[in-house]
C-alpha cells in the first residue's frame, strides 16, 4: 500500500501551492486513493477520496477544498452534486463523459487506468468534469492521452516500469507529460513525488 507525499506547485511560475499526503492501494475490485491537502504553511485545505473499479471507472469521489465539497460517480456519464460551505444549498450535474479530472495526481493514475494504452498506440481521447479549487467548480474538458513509452528501471528487488504519457488538451493544442510507475505519478505539470514509503503498486 502505497503511502507517501507530493509538492504541488503552479506548473507556470513554480510557486509552492502546498503538499498532498496520500496513501492508495490495489484490490480485487479496482483501486482507492485517499489523501489530505495541506497548504504551505501546513494547514489542511482539502481532501480526496477516490475509488475507480477495475477498468478506472470511477465507482465514488469525494472532494473537499475550502468547507466546499463534491460527491460523484459514474452514472449515466458522470454525475455529481455539489454543496456550498454552508451546507444549504446542493447542485447536481450530469455530464456525458468519461471521468472526471482535477489537479489531485489521483485523477492522473485513474485515467491511464481509464485509456488502458499500451506504447506507440494511437492516442485515445477522454472526456472529463474536472473541479477547480478552492470552490471545486466543474467544467467539462477533452483530453488526448498517448503512451509514448515504457521503460523499466532497475531496482533492490524487481524492476520498475515507468510509463512516460502524453497528454494533449483538444480545446487550446497545450501538450505535457506525465510519468507514472504504477499507481504513483513520478512527475507531471505541477506535481513532485517528494516521500514514497513503499514501492508502487502494479495494476493486474
């Protein structure tokens, strides 16, 4: 079980956005990712806890950024309902798409869970809600996600392959990788694995 840290920064300037302590795990069912986000001075902004089932179908999700919160999963598409920090207001939405998608390095390793890619395949387009914090407010995106390569790396104990991603946003032509060993994202556009306690875990 997978247990550790990422450095979230703006992907532009660098600027320290905080840190996302995490811990997630395989099962025969699919895969749980679960973590808390803290600003840089150390206090908690928010939480993720997202379950995907065996094909990265996401079977709950629940976010938690500035007393705001999101609960969702794949019906119909994805639905979801959002509530306000006061608690008296809800609102849903229905979106036909894939999944959904967000700055949480949990979305990154769901939807190449999702594309299912094997290297030098064509890229597979995804359509996505994805939440932006603090107010977690939905928007609908289009994604083309490849998988460039896959290398493994030597390790104490059995190699580690890490996939190398490229993924295209359709709406503006902006591109960026992504590298992911397993259930861990390595690197990708504002995000650093800064502490992992113990190997990655692998997708059967």
């Amino acid at each position: 079980m997978p247990r550790g840290r990422y450095s979230l920064h703006d992907p532009h300037d660098r600027t320290p956005l905080g840190a996302e302590h995490f811990q997630c795990a395989t099962g025969p069912s699919g895969w749980r990712y679960v973590s808390r986000i803290t600003a840089p001075s150390g206090a908690e902004t928010g939480s993720v806890d997202l379950t995907v089932d065996a094909l990265g179908r996401p079977l709950r999700l629940q976010l938690r950024s500035a007393d705001w919160q999101v609960r969702g999963a794949a019906i119909n598409g994805v639905t979801w309902v959002r509530t306000d920090p006061t608690g008296e207001h809800a609102t849903e939405g229905n979106v036909r798409a894939h999944g959904f998608g967000g700055t949480s390095p949990a979305f990154l390793v769901a939807l190449a869970r999702l594309a299912r890619l094997t290297p030098g395949a064509p890229a597979t387009r995804l359509r996505l809600v994805t939440f932006t914090a603090p107010v977690l407010a939905p928007r609908t995106i289009d994604q083309a996600w490849a998988l460039v390569s896959r290398t493994a790396h030597p390790t104490d104990n059995a190699p580690l392959e890490v996939d190398e991603y490229q993924v295209s946003a359709l709406d503006t032509g902006e591109q960026h990788t992504v590298h992911l060993a397993g259930d861990v994202v390595l690197s990708a556009p504002g995000i650093e694995l800064e502490e992992l306690e113990s190997p990655p875990s692998l997708f059967g």
